[in-house]
C-alpha cells in the first residue's frame, strides 16, 4: 500500500470537511458575543478539534496515487502515462484519461 503520493479522497473527506467549516462558524458566530478570554479558549478548543479531525481525515479518507513517476515516449512520439488512484476507505477507484479522452466525453454528454 506505497502509494507515490496521497490525497483527500473527495467522497470520504466530504464529512470531515463539513465538520470542519461548521467549527469555523461556531468561531466566527462567537466573535464579539463572548469575552475575549473566552474567545481564545474557544479557539483553542476548536483548533485541537479540527486537529484532530485532520488527522483523521489523513487516516481514514485519503486516496493512494500511484504512477506519478512511470511514464514514457511511445514509438509514435506520444507521452504515456497511467495514472490510478485508490480509496482504500470506500474501494473507489480512478484511472488517468487524456486531454483528448475527456473532450470526447464532454462532447458526447
Ligand atoms: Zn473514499
């Protein structure tokens, strides 16, 4: 499981990151309706929070990216690569299309 390198994966991380908007809205709900005092104990209460909801977001909702670094020149001259990603939370995965791939999709829809 040695990805090249990791990203959210945008299904499993959505509930985190609404999670974490709605901590930054808590705060700024409270700005000037407490002491300043408060205010900062507040924020350092929600700053660990999101802390920890980072760290699970890391964990538990992030995609494998593998083939960064494995690409080549064809005999026709074209550039090849196979890009894959993998949510190992969800089991979703995703494969590279090229520019010419996508625009023929788009204007088939
Ligand atoms: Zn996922």
């Amino acid at each position: 499981m040695s990805a090249d390198e990791w990203m959210e994966c945008p299904d499993c991380a959505k509930p985190h990151n609404t999670r974490l908007k709605k901590l930054d809205q808590v705060l700024a709900n409270c700005y000037d309706k407490i002491t300043a005092k408060q205010y900062r104990t507040l924020q350092c209460n929600i700053d660990k929070l999101k802390e920890k909801i980072r760290k699970i977001i890391e964990d538990k909702a992030s995609i494998g990216i593998y083939g960064v670094h494995d690409y080549y020149f064809d005999e026709q001259g074209n550039f090849i690569s196979k890009v894959s990603a993998k949510c190992y939370t969800c089991n979703k995965e995703w494969k590279s299309i090229s520019k010419e791939e996508s625009l023929r999709m788009m204007a088939r829809r």
